[in-house]
C-alpha cells in the first residue's frame, strides 16, 4: 500500500498530521494522529540512500532530503518518539499541545535528514518555534517565564548557526552539510566555531544549559516527553556529522556527564531531576563523538536511541504522578505504589535501563563509549564515566523510584493514569526490554559506522553489576545512618541565575538610571523652550515682545529684501 | 479499597523491609566473592585492584552525596526564589 504512495519528503506525513490535528477533532485526530507517524516510519523504509529534490538556490546547490545510515538511524528513532509520546497524550483535547507536538517532531525528522545548512537552519528554527507552546501550554505564569528564556536561547542558536553558515558557505563555495571540525584558518575558523557553538547550546553545554533544565520541567506532563525526545538529540546528531572525533568534545561531554549529577541528588521536582539526567546522559553522547573511533560514534548514536526510549519512560511515569496527583515534588510523594503499582513497575524498568543493569537498553550502549574510551587511552575520561555511571544509577536509578513510589507515606490515594498513558509507557518499557536483550536485532542493526562489539561477556556483567550494587549500597548505608539530604522544597542555584538575578541586578538599575534622565532632560527640555516662549511673548498686550515680530510681515518683508540688495551689491563690486 | 488502605502493605512491615536487605547484602557479598572466582578481563591496570568496581561505585557515590549536600550551604534558595 505504502508503495502505491508517491514517496514524500520524511518530514511531511508528521506535518500532515500536525496540519490534520487543526481542524480535525475526537476519535478521527487520534487516528490521524497515530496514523503520521507510522506512515512516516513506513515510508522511510522505502527510501534509498542518496539525495532528494536537490535545488539551485542563489547559485548553490540545496539538498533538502539526504538520506544515508546516520540520518535513518534518527528517522527511526524519531518517528518512534513520535508515536510513543502521541499515545500518551491521546487523552488531552487541547488542539496547541496536539499540533505543536506533532510540528516538533516533524522539524527534528526535516533537521536530520537536511543535507545542505541552510535547509538545516530553518529546521533548527522550526525545533525552537513549534516546541515553545508545548512549555505555554501548561499556562501558567512560570511556564510563560521559562518559555520565554527558553525561546530566546533558541532563536540564539539559530542565529549563531545561520552566521556560521554563512561563512562557510562563502569560504567554501558549498551549502552541503558535512564534516565541519574545528581549526581552520581565518574567516573558516570563525564560522566552524559559530556552528559549533550553535549546537553547542542546543547540545547543552555547560553554562548554556539552563533553557533545558528550566523549562522541561515547567512544560506540560505530555509535552515534557515531546521535549525530551527531539531537541537535544538532533544537537547530538549534528555534532556527530559535523564534528565527530574534535577532542574538545571529549572534555566537554565529561563535565557535562558530572556536574549535573550533583544537582540531581539535591532537587525536589522530579522532572527537573531527570532534565539534570539528561545532561548527563547527552554528556555520554558527546564524549563518545569527541573521541571519534567508529565504536565511540556507533555508542554515541546508539546511546541517543536508547535514551530517547528510557528518558522518555521514565519522563512519562512522572508526568503519569504529576497528571495524577498534581505534584512532581519529592518532598510531597511517598507511598505511591499502594495506589500506582503498575506505574511503579514501569518506573523501575526505566530506571534499570538508565543504569544500564544488564538485559535492559543501556547496558548495551553506554559500555561502547566507556570501551571505547578506554581503547583511546582516555583514563581520566574512563574513570569518569564510571563515576557518572554510578552517579545516574543513584539519582535516576533509585532517587526517583524510592522518594517517589516508597519512601514514607505520604497520605496520597490516587489510581493508575488514563489507559493510552499507560500503554505508551509499556511500549517504551518493552522496547528497553528488546533492545537489551537482543541488541544485534535491534539497535545495532541501525548503527551506521563498521563496528564490532559484544556487549554481553562474563566481565562486563559481573563488573557492572559490582559498581551498581554497590552504588545502591552507599544509598543504603546512607539513608540508615541519615546521612541522605532530605528531599526539601527549594530552588538550588545554577548558572541560570547570571541571567535570571546577577544581571538583572545591575542592568535593571542602569536602565532605570538612563531611562530617568532621559525623563528629567526632556522634562528640562520643555521647560526652557516654554520658558523661551514665555520671555517673548507679552500676555497682558497679546502681541510678541520683540522689536521684528511687532512689526507687519509687510514691513519686515522690506527691511530684509532691502537688506539683502545691500549684500549683492557690495558683493557685486568685490 | 478501604480495607487495602487501613492493612500495612508489604513494604510497611519493617521485618520485610529487613528481609530484603539480608538478600541484598547476601547478593553484594556474591558478586564480591565472584571476583575471586571468576577471571576477568583487565583492559587497564586500576581493574587489577580485587573488587575494584565495587569499591569504586560505594565511595563514588558516598562522596557524590555528601558533596551534593555540601553544595547544598551555598546554593540553596528558597522555593519562590526567583518569583520574587
């Protein structure tokens, strides 16, 4: 059937159904709606590798649609996203959070199979502008905030980008989007490191990655898992076309694999613990492009598609609490399992993959970076890692679970989420599950670089369980001594607050000052020219002070064209 | 669903919750042993270390903790922090 069809660019069945959504309501959206996706991924598998609709524009060539194993690999994934996150929010009715999720996702699939940068830029653009509403839709004033940082980074980036292109462009006579690296010379310098600060930010990169940490969280309960799937991923995959194997990367990803995990431990909003989360996780990905071997680029990517798939779970199990209780905060959750034992259940699935326990997904992908790291001789980076392992698995892996659904009772009574919420989670819990156990049927099949691993031997299980089981036994021993943070209600600072205090204290001030003496100056202003006014002009006679303006135009008129005559006159004998 | 709430659920007997640890400690103690028995590869020379891993992970995180709820003395605002 789908061969009959005319083969259409991969990102125009999602917009369809995004467009469809608008005027379309009840039972015929939901199918539309479940429909797009699974037409789209359909479609895919009858694409060839090669180039599509090629243009001239401006005298250089557009590659609209590039398809090749890196760009499919993403098509997949996103389109799976896709589906996954429309069964979870099939029960809204509210038509923004609808079109706004299926446009978003339409834009990641359009940004990763765009083979010149121009065509990428306008994706990049689309991510920021369709995902935005998705924060707006919650309504409230602090997601009109967040959203509104939010989209200002964005629209940064994208402005970042378009220069950088532009440069590149120039330099290089081509529009094609293909390895960048850094350290060129001149000009090609700046616009390499224009792009890569580009995606650097949607990346995020410390110090530029608080538009995701405050607004996730803020977004919907179902637009949260929209967010988290697309974004951060189509950043992953442009800095693996464009600079793969560049060993700032390397650096980079390691901070970002570390930090975030402090955080983690210390925040209450269970949402924004898993926004930290993913940072550490992208820090993964990064690392594993910035070391660049074909094992470290196949983990990167294969760890980009699993955590689309667990982060997602695990997002959408909260949402589940949110959606349910009305409250994200640990300080306020306890006890859920009573009343959410199969949430609960799901819950666990994903934080087992996170922690990458063997049979689930991320057992069979973090450890390619961490091999391959070790391989190139990265030993600071190796060990690390292995920290930031230990890390996720103590914060995403047990936090969540236990302050969530164990911990002490919090009172709360409530019943599982809406049918479709539960179904999207236990199809994201069984592909963790597949994509664990048969790994060369699934995720690995996709992998676009030649690479051989084995992800399943006696040392790495035995090795692996050892650091997780003894991670949760310093969780253990923590909370019997109690010695664990207690979950509080509290805002902990991050480099958000340069923005969102630090400037704002000076550059409010200073604008208040500039603004005020402008006020006072045109104040002054009207008052010497009425004052002028005032000086010349006699009220009590009503006619003007001054000697000329007394007189009749006429009469003035006279005196001047004499005057002037005098002038040309004299001027007529020199 | 009124009788479910009023009984203690199984994660509320405290001889569960201690049940459940004895297997987890008897699980550690396992995989510890297993690093005796078992020979395993050693891609580098910190591995070399008997029970390295484990080691690793327990103080790893201990130390992620206790540094966490140190950062917590400066960094930590009130909830309406940035509402004000």
């Amino acid at each position: 059937m789908i061969s009959s069809l005319p083969l259409l660019p991969p990102f125009l069945p999602l917009l369809i159904g995004a467009i469809a959504a608008i005027v379309l309501r009840g039972h015929l959206r939901s199918a539309i709606m479940l429909l797009t996706p699974i037409w789209g991924a359909l479609q895919l598998t009858a694409m060839e590798p090669g180039l599509y609709w090629t243009m001239e524009f401006m005298g250089y060539t557009l590659e609209p649609v590039r398809v090749d194993k890196l760009s499919m690999l993403f098509g997949y994934l996103f389109h799976l996203a896709a589906l996954i996150a429309v069964i979870y929010a099939l029960h809204l009715k509210d038509t923004l959070q609808h079109v706004s999720g299926l446009s978003y996702a339409a834009s990641a699939v359009g940004a990763v199979f765009a083979g010149d940068l121009l065509t990428l830029f306008v994706f990049w653009e689309l991510l920021a502008f369709t995902s935005v509403f998705l924060i707006w839709a919650r309504r409230t004033d602090r997601a009109y905030g967040a959203g509104m940082r939010y989209i200002l980074i964005k629209v940064l980036s994208g402005v970042l980008l378009l220069a950088g292109a532009i440069i590149l462009i120039k330099q290089t006579g081509s529009a094609r989007f293909a390895e960048i690296g850094l350290g060129h010379e001149g000009m090609m310098n700046l616009g390499a490191w224009l792009i890569f600060i580009a995606f650097g930010i949607k990346c995020a990169f410390p110090f530029v990655h608080n538009w995701l940490t405050d607004a996730y969280p803020e977004a919907t309960p179902t637009g949260t898992i929209f967010l988290a799937s697309f974004t951060t991923k189509v950043a992953v995959y442009a800095l693996a076309r464009g600079f793969p194997g560049t060993e700032l990367l390397v650096w980079i990803g390691i901070v970002m694999a570390c930090f975030p995990i402090f955080y983690a431990v210390i925040e209450n909003d269970f949402r924004r613990v898993l926004a930290y989360s993913m940072i550490n996780q992208i820090g993964f990905m990064v690392v594993g492009v910035g070391i660049g071997t074909s094992l470290a680029l196949n983990g990167a990517v294969a760890h980009a598609f699993n955590d689309v798939i667990f982060k997602g779970l695990l997002m959408m199990t909260m949402g589940a609490v949110l959606h349910m209780t009305g409250r994200i905060n640990g300080s306020e959750l306890g006890g859920l399992y009573k009343s959410m034992p199969k949430t609960t259940i799901l819950c666990i699935v994903g934080a087992a993959s996170i922690s990458a326990f063997p049979l689930f997904s991320g057992f069979v992908s973090k450890s390619m970076i961490m091999s391959a790291a070790i391989a190139e001789g990265y030993d600071i980076v190796w060990l690390l890692l292995l920290f930031a392992a230990a890390g996720v698995f103590h914060h995403a892996g047990i936090k969540i679970p236990y302050f969530a659904f164990f911990a002490h009772d919090s009172g709360i009574r409530t019943t599982e989420p809406p049918k479709n919420m539960l179904l999207a989670m236990g199809i994201a819990a069984t592909i963790c599950v597949l994509i664990g156990t048969f790994p060369a049927h699934t995720v690995y099949a996709l992998l676009p670089w030649e690479a051989t691993y084995q992800p399943y031997d006696i040392t790495h299980v035995l090795t692996q369980l050892q650091l997780l089981f003894f991670s949760a036994m310093a969780f253990v021993w923590l909370n019997l001594r109690h010695l664990y943070p207690p979950e509080l209600p509290s805002t902990n600072l991050d480099a958000d607050w340069l923005y969102r205090k630090w400037a704002p204290s000076f550059v409010v001030p200073i604008y208040a000052a500039i603004s005020g003496t402008i006020n006072k100056l045109e104040v002054r202003a009207k008052g010497a020219i009425k004052q002028l006014i005032d000086h010349s002009y006699d009220k009590e006679k009503g006619q003007p002070k001054g000697y000329f303006a007394q007189l009749w135009p006429t009469e003035t008129m006279v005196f001047w064209v004499a005057l002037l005559l005098v002038g040309i006159l004299i001027l007529y004998y020199i | 669903m009124k009788n479910d709430q009023q009984q203690p659920d199984f994660f509320d007997k405290p001889e569960n919750i201690s049940k459940i640890l004895k297997v987890f400690y008897a699980i550690c103690i396992l995989l510890v042993v297993a690093d005796f028995i078992v020979h395993r590869h050693i891609y580098h020379a910190w591995e070399q270390l008997p029970a390295f891993y484990a080691i690793y992970g327990f103080v790893g995180c201990v130390v992620l903790v206790l540094i966490a709820k140190a950062m917590r003395k400066v960094l930590m605002k009130k909830e309406d922090y940035y509402d004000q």
